[in-house]
C-alpha cells in the first residue's frame, strides 16, 4: 500500500510524451511555455467497465470489470480506499480470446467513498492508465454493516451490553481470538447470558462465511465505539475492525475439558484450555479496566489474540481486509 498522491507520478510519460519537448508542450513566438499538453495524453479506454462512475455498492462481492481492445493483453486494476491509501497494482483475469478482463471484489474492504483505475499492457508491452472512476460501499447494505448494525441495535436497547460485549472480546482473545470462552469452570462476568444475545448474528454471518470467533471480536469493537464513555466524549473514538478470517475453536480442537474432568465439545461457552497461545492470557481480563479501556489497549488484545492469523490480504477464507 501506498499513499493515493503518488499515483500522479509518471502519468507524464504516457505515450512516449517528452515533458522537455514540443510533444509535450506549446510554446509562444519567444519560446516560452504557455500550455502543457500532457493533459492530452492517450490513456487507457474501456468499451465497457463496472463499476460505473458513482455507482454504489451494496452487495457482497462485486468485480472491476473491463472491455478493452483485442490489443490489450493484460490488464491490472487498483483503488484508492477512503482514507486515500492506495492499493497495489492487482492482475484482472480473462478467458482465451476474450477481451472482457475482472477481478472480484469483496465489500470487506468497507463503507465509504473508492476511486479505482486500471491499466493496460497490449502486445507491444506498450501501459496505458485510465482515469480514474468513484464509486461508494455502501455500509449497511454489505454483510459486514449488516452485521455491525445488528449489534448496534442490541446495545441500543440496552447499553450495558456495550461494556459486556468488550469483556468478552477480552476473555475471547486472551489465549486466542477463536470464538470460545471457558464458561464450564466458571462463569464471573456474567457473559453466558451476553453470547447468548449474540446468537443470530453469528447464524447469520455463518451464512456468509463469516466465523463466530469474527463476530465476538466485531462485538466488542462495537461496544467499545458505543460505550457511554467513548459515545459521550468530546472526540469519541473509532474501533475499526481490520480482518476477518478467524476460525473458531472447535474446528482446530473439537474436544474441550469438563468440568468432571472428561471432554465435551468445544464451542462458544467451552474454551480449549491446553492450546499453545501467544495472547495476554487469562490475567487480561483481570487486571484491564474495561469500562476505561481505550482503543490502543483494546486492540492490543485483539491483536496478541490474532497473533497466529497469517495477516495477509487476502487468501479465502482469510483473514482478508474487512
């Protein structure tokens, strides 16, 4: 990734353009400068492409999509996201003979305002860039905000379970974000109670391919965006969520340790405990204030928790850039 301003950088060299020479510039009698005709350069046309100029995102997956000239033999496609970093150039792919080139697209990357490009390589390894096309993800119409909004609703109608949902982040993400919390042994905060009210979400996200263990930690960075003590500040602060991708316990260990001692089927209410982990462990919870918790330490969990995630965007089923 890299910053959006540099993308501006060589555009200048399209088509050969001199920028010291008549090619590129018009000059007066005397032999000043008076215009630049590197505005005029050739660029990268399309017959067809998606997403169209202000398009608005709301579903799932969607492709950048081109038709091009049967010269073209390569295509790649990039995009600005709406903190204005730009994505690396990505290769489009294409069916033998067929000059319509795509790439699919998840609504991960998402809400807010995109601008995407792409570029042209033809037989003569000639590059061409397109100007650049807007469009918008549009947050509660993708699974994510969909997501995001469920649980929103449930702390609006009752605000404790802000505070609940990021103790039980914090419990999750201790040993490992996966999803599982060991309430057998013992059950101090109370949270049997609070992952109950989260089942139809994570039935819902199942849908979607999205994990338990990706809705526990969606939960309590939401608690923490919406907790009276960050909602009601001066300069509230975002907890943004940054991967998706995170695989529940009972699909890396099925049995978890009963309280008599046998084995019971690992789940949301039943941790493995005899998992190597890289977490903060179970002291975390004891010792954060979770009513005071700030973003940094909060995301300090989550991040220790994810520490056996390969963060990189992104191979499915992940993790990938939410």
């Amino acid at each position: 990734m890299v910053s959006a301003q540099r993308r501006s950088q060589g555009i200048a060299n399209i088509g050969n353009i001199e920028i010291d020479g008549s090619p590129g510039y018009s000059y007066d009698e005397d032999g000043q400068i008076i215009a630049s005709l590197i505005e005029e350069a050739v660029v990268a046309e399309a017959g067809m492409k998606m997403p169209e100029e202000g398009t608005i995102i709301n579903d799932a997956e969607f492709p950048f999509l081109v038709q091009v000239s049967p010269s073209v033999t390569q295509v790649f496609f990039q995009y600005d996201n709406p903190q204005g970093v730009t994505s690396d150039w990505m290769k489009g792919e294409h069916e033998n003979n067929s000059i319509i080139f795509s790439l699919s697209m998840s609504s991960y990357l998402g809400p807010g305002d995109y601008i995407w490009r792409f570029k042209t390589v033809d037989s003569s390894r000639e590059e061409l860039l397109s100007a650049d096309t807007t469009f918008s993800v549009d947050p509660e119409s993708t699974i994510f905000g969909t997501l995001r909004s469920m649980i929103g609703r449930k702390i609006e109608n009752d605000q404790d379970l802000a505070e609940h949902y990021k103790t039980l982040v914090v419990q999750d993400c201790a040993y490992n974000c996966d999803g599982c919390v060991d309430l057998v042994h013992e059950d101090p905060y109370g949270l049997s109670s609070v992952i109950d009210t989260l089942e139809d979400v994570w039935m819902e996200s199942e849908i979607h391919g999205i994990s338990r263990a990706d809705i526990f930690t969606l939960a309590g960075l939401v608690g923490a965006e919406m907790s009276t003590a960050n909602s009601g500040s001066r300069n509230p602060e975002e907890f943004p969520m940054q991967w998706t991708g995170r695989i529940n316990c009972e699909h890396t260990v099925p049995y978890c340790v009963a309280l008599d001692g046998g084995q019971i089927m690992c789940g949301p209410k039943a941790a493995p405990v005899n998992v190597e982990s890289n977490g903060m462990g179970a002291m975390a919870a004891g010792v954060l204030n979770i009513e005071t918790l700030d973003e940094s330490t909060l995301l300090d969990v989550i991040e220790t928790g994810d520490s056996t995630l390969n963060l990189v965007p992104c191979s499915d089923p992940g993790p990938c850039y939410v």
